[in-house]
C-alpha cells in the first residue's frame, strides 16, 4: 500500500504489478524443476527498495540505479514505494559515450529526475523529499557527482559495502562484465512476507 498522510481523507492507494501468465509460469516451472520453495516473486522496484529501506531518515528516499539494462528511480516514502520510473539508459551506454554525448545524457536523465522528484512532491504533498542517493559501485561511472549539476535534491553516493556486511572479492557491479547483483540483493533483503 502507498502511505498517505497521518489524519489524511484520501482513498487509500495500492500498486499493482501486471505481467504475461505465460512469464509467471515459466518461472514456476523453473522452481519446481531446481527444487526451490517460492515465497514470493520480487519485481526489480521491490527489491531495489529494499536498499533504499537501508538509508536513514524519516524524509522521502529515492534511489537511482543505472543498471545494465535500465536506469531505475525509486521514491520510498515510509518504507513503502510510492513512485518508480524506468528510463532507456544504461551503465554501458553511459561508459562508451563520448565527453559530449555524456553530458547530453547526464542532463537528460537529470531533467527526469527532476520531473519525477517534483510531480511526486505535487502528488505527496506531507512527504518531504531527502537525498537523492545513486548506486555508485563502479568508479568509471561517478554518477553522484555527475548529476549535481542537473539536479536540484543533494546526491549521496550508494555503496553496497556502506550499508550492508557483504563478504566478496567479487564487483557487484562490472557492467564490461554483465555483472549486475543489485536487484538480488535487494531481493534478499526483503522483510516482510508475499500477499
């Protein structure tokens, strides 16, 4: 359920997630077929506001991960989210573009965070929004220093190892190698049980 404001009169609001049957299926049958007892399945947005359930404060939280796929920004109010937004754009493209061309797409995701960040402030009007905290576990990207420039809420870099006891060698995020464990762990975070 989305939170509302203490003493508020509006109808109470859910998100609902809408996928093929054919999809859910097909992962059913693949736990079944690994011998794995599904609780629950976590859409990427859940798991990823998991993280941001990490972060302190009690203003809004949003987070920004630019993924291998995808860029992702979560607007977590009360634990619960409120508001996501999917954007073309991914650490690869970010990584290859050209000094200029970077700069292009530093601003252009920049300008929709600021439009999310504000339509969210019209729609949830006793949710004061916080920092804007971006995923920062490659150094080639440098996105929370980056997108000061193009973003009117202060940016906080996201470490994994900040937040979380996590034994690894390994990157968690190598987008040169298709290495992505941010949903995963978020998924593993999870506190409450399935609906």
């Amino acid at each position: 359920l989305v939170p509302a404001a203490e003493g508020s009169v509006r109808t109470r609001q859910a998100l609902a997630v809408v996928t093929r049957r054919d999809t859910i299926v097909a992962w059913l049958a693949r736990s079944r077929q690994a011998q794995v007892n599904l609780h629950s399945i976590d859409i990427p947005e859940l798991a990823l506001r998991n993280l941001a359930a990490l972060l302190p404060g009690d203003r809004t939280i949003s987070l920004l991960h630019v993924g291998l796929a995808r860029t992702t920004l979560l607007m977590v109010w009360k634990g619960e989210l409120c508001t996501s937004r999917r954007f073309d754009l991914n650490a690869h493209q970010l990584m290859t573009a050209s000094p200029e061309a970077r700069e292009q797409l530093l601003e252009r995701l920049g300008l929709e965070v600021q439009r999310t960040a504000d339509a969210f402030e019209r729609q949830f009007q006793a949710a004061a929004l916080g920092d804007l905290w971006v995923t920062q576990e490659s150094p080639s990207l440098a996105l929370a220093v980056d997108l000061t420039r193009f973003v009117a809420l202060p940016v906080q870099p996201f470490q994994f190892a900040d937040w979380l006891d996590l034994d690894t060698t390994s990157p968690l995020f190598d987008p040169e190698r298709g290495i992505d464990f941010a949903t995963a762990i978020g998924a593993a975070l999870r506190q409450e049980a399935a609906l």
